[in-house]
C-alpha cells in the first residue's frame, strides 16, 4: 500500500484519511468540526468521511469549503462502546467503523482515523487489514508527555492484547523505534523495557528473555536499548519508547490519566479557597493554562495501531474538535513518511535475523 | 503478639516503635531527626533505634529530652540500596534491619519502621516474623492520594511479589479491607480488583477467578466489593483499596509518582516563564503549597507489609524527617489499634469458610 493522492476528485494531490464519524461521546458534529479545522489548516488533505449519509452530508455542507475535499461514504450502523468486540466483527459490516477501515483496505486512503470502542477497532482492523507479515501481536502505540526535546514518549503496548511474550516484547520495541523515527523525527530512538526494578535480577522471566532479544537487535534496527527502566520513566528523560504488556500498559496508562486529573482538580480547589487565592488565579491564568496544554490529551490525541498492513490511528472517545485534528494531524504526517512501508521494511528485516523461529510467527486471526 | 507497653524503662506506660536508623538516602540524622518530632509530638511512643551505637547515641543526645525515650541498639552493618536481597538475608545478622526485626520478633516493640532497601526488608520480615498462618504472598499496602474523605486510598500489592494468583488476590482484599479498617477508621471499606476494563468478559482469567473469590468473601469480611476497576481508580473515588499483583501495583505506583512529579516540574517551569509569571507565583504561594501538602508523598509515607507475624512500616527510600515522622505515626496507630491481631484473625475467619484448599497455603519461605 502505498500513500495515495487523488488529482481528479479533489483538486490538487493530497493525502486522503478516511475518518470514522461515529462512536466517539461526542457525536459526528465534533467530528466533522475537527475535520473542518484540519482542512483549513492544511491543503494537501483530503478526507473519506463515514456514517449516516444524510446527517454527514448535511454538517459537512455547512462548513464553507468543506464538501470538495470529503467524500461521504453512507454507513447506516454504529458501534458503540459497549458492544463487545467479537460480536461486532461478526454483525458488524454496515457500520461506519467498517465502512472507514475499509478504505485503507481497498488502497482508497492511507490511514484511518476514528474515535470508536478501541476493542472492536483493533479487532476489525486485525480481521479487515491483517498483520503484517512476522507480526503475531499487534500493539496500540500512545503519546505520553515527558520532558524530553520531543515533548511526548511513546508506550506500547497501550492495551490492544492483555498478553506478550518475550518475541512479541522485542516486535513492540521494533514497532516503537520506527513510529519514533517517523512520527517524531528521531534518528535513533532510546528503548526502554518497562520492569518493577532496574536492577537486572528483578522482574519476570520473559522480561529476562525480551531483555536480550531486544538488545540483540538495537544495531540492526538502529535504536539504543536503555535497558529496564520504571513507571516513573514514562514521563521521563531516560528513553523515548517504552515497551511493555497490554495489560500493563494500560493501568499505566490510566493511572497516568488519573493521577494528572487528580493534581489539576487539586489545583482548582487550592485555587478557589479564599479571594486572595482567586486573585492569585486570575494571574496565574496564562502559566496554568501554558501548563495544562503541554500535558492537554487532546493535543497528543492518537493511539496508533502497529504491525497491520495500514495504519489506523485511535483516538480518545471523548476527542472534541480539537482532539480529532490532532489525530488528522498525526495520520497525516504517519502518512507523509510512508510509515506502514517503513515499519513493514523492518520487521522483515529483523524476521530474516531470526529465520529459526518464523514458522511460530505466521499471522493469525485469534489475536483477541 | 500484643501491643506491648513498658512501665519500667520508659516512664509512663508507652507503646514501643523499632526504628531502623540505616539504610535511607538521607542517613541515620534523618531518621533520628524524625524520631525526634514523633516524640515531641506524642507523649506515648518509646523508640528502639537500631544502627552503629556510638554514631546514634551522638545523635540522640543531640535532641533534648529524647534520650529517657529512645533505647539505642548497636548495629555495626547496612543494608544498601543495591544488596540483593537474598545474599542480605544470609549474611546480614549483623545489620540494622535484622536488629530492628529482632525486636519486635522477640516482643520488645510492636511494628518495625525502616527506610532501607524494600526487597531485603521483604524477605528478612517474611523470614524473620514468618507469615501469618494461610498466608501464602504477604504483601505491601501503599497509600495513594485520593478525593476520598480519608484523602488516600490503598493499594496492593505495591511490589512484595510479582506474582499473585487468584486466592492471594482474594487474601490481598481481606488483608486491605482489615488495614483501611483499622488505619482509616473506615467501617465497611469499598474494595476494587485493577483490571483493563470495567466489562466482566475483559481481562486475565485468573482475574475473573479472584473476582469470584473476593465477591464470595465480601459479606462475612464486612466489605464492600464494588467489582473491577481501572488504573484511573487508584486516586478516584469509587473505592478505597485497590487490588493488585505486585508487578502492576508496582508500576503504577512508580507512574503515578513520575506524572505528579512531570506536573509539578511543567507548573514549575509556567510560574518561570516570565515576569508576571513569577508575580503571579508569587501571590499563588500559599495555594500551591495548599495543593503540594495533599500529593505530598512525605505525608503518606509509609507502605505497610501485610500478612506476618508483626507489622512493619516501610518508609520511602528518600524520606527526610517529616517523613520519617509520618511513618512513626502510622506505625503508632496501627499499634494502638491492634492491626497485627485484628488482621490474623480475619484471615483465620476466611481460611474457615475455604477449608479444602487450606493444605496448599502452609507458610512457605520462598516467597522472594
């Protein structure tokens, strides 16, 4: 697959995304809004927009400009974010989740976007685009706001399978360095592997074992391999990527979540304690507010599934106008870097290190 | 064992606190400062302060009046930060934290407080005191902050073990229920099991196995079992201890330490950014000291070892005096209290109501 632009039906060459419309808490509006916003913002997009056809006719009208660069595609069904994943890829073929991953699919678009029940979103793209060769887990990569130069740290596995063994740990760590290289120009990420200790006697067996597998491949994949590091490290400066269970990653994720909820509502309240504190507020106003956007979820708003032939970009279900452009923005540029070629080209190349143990790494459809 | 009180070294009656002088970052001056402001603050405690004797004594008789309370016990060995923990245990007679273990092994205090290193701590108390009867992985409860009333929520298992099936699970909810009990004064505390989702079909088997487990004993433990909860649950308010195995308690602890100190720095850096930014801290001072005292991990310093023949009080690695001080206090409560024996009979309680797979559950000492 390779990034197509379209010189006929939406004027001069763009990258087309396909966007699901649907599933997200706040409806096809916001998504459209944020649709609006990233066309205005950049020329060389064009977008495949799914779900009720009437209703997303009708919100892509009224935005001015809009309806030469977005396709509607009627897609009558909606997954929602309690249906259960198994369920909805044997019922679910009209719905704009579907209709969206089929785009990609079929060479239409290069990326999809959508901000539906990410259980459902990740089987089906497993089902509808398959793994790549050599792939058996695939991973939802997420955005982390650290302190490095590059603002954000990359996590995987971010919770697309609540397994990983060693091999599949050392695939993450070679999914991650090519998503740092593209999306984050970085020449030659760090990895990090998450563990309870960094001492190298801590921790689970299959950490031992992914410990050395990934650190046999840092040379020929080129990325540095930090070692272990520790929950404190996700926000941290040690590494740019770091590589642990589903399971795993997705307290972490939450609890990350959680925790910067936590503090800011602790700030409100601080704030609002006395006048004098509300005073304080009022000042404080700009360097709150340049604080709450660097660690603001809408703005690094994308879990990026790896190890499919395509690249699907999650974002959060509570995404409004501004979260949605921000996953626009980034599967675009993922787009731009002909990404899923790349990430292809190197886990190929690290199977052909490891011939011995391919026949166990065939694609398989029970992932879930 | 009962809390024991001593009429004849002490003055008047007093409940009697092992201290492990060594092993912190910031050394015994720390420790001894802490002790110190306990003293001062509560006329109840007497102190046994273990470490190299003439060093200590220097340093008690520093502080006014904390001579008459505080019984210096020579210690010529530390344990480091990077012992590991299992050759510790075989050479380590000589230690501080052996000492200190010894007196509340052989009667003379009641809970043990130690900011050494945790893997040593573990394993020395697991080998030491011995785990209480049909207990098979004790564990360690870690106080996190919260919009509860009681401000902080509990976890476990905060890293004793990485490993944790379904039953220790179940006994990690009673171990936690009886804690909150007796630490928080909450009557019927509100119990979760940490899990990626909230629906009943996500999630590891053995999960769904404790999750019946814990419901079964609900009722009889007098606790409220509000069912799976997500990583954002650890400082919210839907219960008030957390269960988990270690491996994941651990990284989400060390998570939720590194996002609130990324806040911090990020709000650090906004206040620096400008002239009026720095005005403008200047009159939130008192605010966000307000909002630092709540997260302040000195403050709820003190993760507890469940599931011995004893209690012990490990204090964070980097705790100065105030945090040194807020472990003593805590340690001092579950004294008074009657943690210890409230606890084992709990246990007892449930190991009745599950007789047939008792046989598997004998003391083990290989828990590490």
């Amino acid at each position: 697959m390779t990034a197509r632009t379209d010189q006929t039906r939406t004027g001069p060459a763009r990258t087309i995304i396909s966007v699901d419309a649907m599933g997200g808490d706040q409806g096809p509006a916001a998504v459209v809004a944020g649709i609006a916003h990233s066309a205005q913002k950049n020329r060389e997009i064009g977008f495949i927009v799914h779900g009720p056809g009437d209703e997303l006719k009708r919100l892509v009208a009224k935005r001015k400009g809009l309806e030469s660069r977005c396709e509607v595609r009627h897609a009558p069904d909606v997954v929602t974010m309690d249906d259960k994943p198994s369920s909805v890829v044997r019922h679910g073929r009209e719905t704009s989740m579907w209709s969206a991953l089929e785009s990609v699919r079929n060479g239409e678009a290069t990326v999809c976007v959508s901000c539906g029940n990410t259980g459902a979103l990740m089987l089906m793209s497993v089902l509808r685009l398959r793994k790549l060769p050599g792939i058996y887990r695939p991973a939802i990569a997420v955005m982390w706001p650290s302190q490095n130069p590059q603002e954000h740290n990359i996590m995987l596995d971010g919770g697309a399978d609540i397994r990983a063994d060693a091999k599949d740990l050392m695939q993450y760590a070679l999914m991650g360095a090519s998503y740092a290289r593209n999306g984050f120009g970085l020449e030659r990420p760090r990895i990090g592997l998450l563990n309870v200790g960094t001492e190298e006697h801590k921790g689970r067996a299959e950490l031992r074992e992914a410990y050395d597998l990934i650190a046999a491949n840092a040379r020929t994949a080129d990325f540095e391999f930090v070692g272990f590091v520790e929950g404190r490290d996700l926000p941290g400066t040690v590494c740019d990527v770091i590589v642990t269970d589903g399971f795993t990653g997705n307290v972490a994720l939450k609890t990350g979540e959680g925790t910067a909820k936590l503090v800011g509502d602790l700030l409100r309240e601080a704030f609002a304690y006395s006048p004098l504190s509300r005073l304080a507020s009022v000042l404080a106003y700009t360097s709150l507010r340049r604080m709450k956007k660097r660690v603001d979820p809408r703005r690094a708003n994308g879990g990026v599934f790896l190890g499919l032939n395509g690249t699907v970009v999650k974002s959060h279900g509570s995404a409004d106008a501004t979260g949605v452009s921000s996953a626009i923005k980034l599967a675009f540029e993922l787009a731009q870097s002909h990404f899923t070629e790349r990430l292809a080209a190197r886990v190929a190349s690290a199977a052909l290190l490891d011939q011995g143990d391919s026949a166990e790494n065939t694609p398989d459809e029970e992932a879930q």
